[in-house]
C-alpha cells in the first residue's frame, strides 16, 4: 500500500475537474501522534474561480485565499463558519484560473486508533466523513494552509484506479453556482457524505 510514489506536482497542474476526479481511490498519508495513518480519498469536490461563485476566489485575491493563486500541489485550508477546517488542494497552474479541490471525505485504512482518540466516535465509516471531520482527524488547521504536498505530511500517494464507479454530481453545502456538477464520489462507500440517489442510478446506466 505504502510502495506508491507521492503523487508528482504535474498530476495537480491540470484542470480542477479533472484532478478531482482522478483524486478518488488515492492514498492520504499522514503522521498523527507519532502513528502513521493512511486513508482513501472517496469524495471530492472542484472549485474554479473564473466562472464557479462558490469558489473562495471568485471576486478576487485576499490574504485568506492567496494560496489557491499559487502553485499546484499546495493546500489551502480554511475556517468554515468559524468552526470547522477545510482542506483543500490547489491545482492552479500560473494562477490562472484559481482552483482546488476540497477533500470531503476518505476512509480510514491505517491507524485508525488515534482518529477514534481525536473523533470520539467509534463508527469507522463516520470517522472521516465530511471535510471538518478529515480536518479534525486528522489535525489539519490553518497552520497548513499554503503547505506544499511535495514536502510530506500530508502526502497523496499514486495508486491504481478505483474498482468502484464515480459518481459525478452537484455540489452540497452551497448556495451559489449550485447546478454545477463538480462533486465526485465512489458509488457504494458508506463514508461518502451525502447520496444522490439519481446521479447513481445515471452511472449505473452508462
């Protein structure tokens, strides 16, 4: 599992629809208390700031977004709400558009111990369901925002594409550009965050 080499900044520097697609099925890896965790990235969603009013780039460059106007294989973490972090991996080549991708979901592989610890909750499909909870788990705060994933912890390894089929749907969580079909997911994972049931029945015609 842990044979696979770190994904390499070229795989970032293409478009966000893309990147978020191919992220699913790769490995996250992390050193958490000491203890190495692994998990399997299994939903995302694409942000694109030239035409997306979702995105946190949309009116411009600030302080708060400025990584996502940078280079490729960087995170870019935020605050939701106040409470939650968010992590995000920028795909930007020569900012232009500015673009990531938010990591909304992943299933614990590998020391799975110190995520129960810091979740308080034993349920392993609900341990990294949903972008505060991977944050939370995995103790990604501000801190790592403009981190590049080149230099390790977190690391996203390469890997084979998954068995399962992606599911390409709406964006949840959102009240702008809400039609836009930027959300990607593995069909039958239960740490996915939220079902759509029809985008399923779609990828189970094609």
């Amino acid at each position: 599992m842990l044979e696979s080499a770190p994904l390499p900044r070229d795989f970032f520097a293409r478009p966000v629809q893309v990147v978020a697609r191919e992220l699913l099925g790769k490995h996250c890896t992390m050193r958490c208390d000491s203890v190495l965790v692994v998990a399997r990235i299994v939903e995302t969603e694409a942000y694109q700031s030239d035409i997306d009013q979702a995105s946190h780039a949309y009116r411009g460059r600030t302080q708060r977004n400025a990584p996502m106007f940078g280079a490729p294989a960087h995170l870019y973490v935020y605050r939701s709400y106040g409470i939650h972090h968010c992590m995000n991996v920028v795909t930007t080549h020569d900012g232009d558009p500015a673009s990531a991708v938010l990591i909304r979901a992943m299933e614990a592989l590998e020391g799975e111990p110190v995520l129960v610890e810091r979740r308080r909750i034993h349920d392993h499909w609900a341990l990294l369901r949903g972008p505060g909870n991977v944050c939370q788990a995995l103790g990604i705060d501000l801190s790592y925002s403009g981190r590049d994933l080149l230099l390790g912890n977190p690391t996203f390894l390469d890997g084979s594409p998954p068995p399962e089929p992606v599911v390409v749907t709406t964006r949840i969580g959102i009240s702008r550009s809400q039609d836009f079909p930027w959300r990607f997911y593995l069909a039958g994972n239960a740490a996915v965050s939220r079902r759509d049931r029809r985008a399923e029945a779609m990828t189970e015609r094609a």
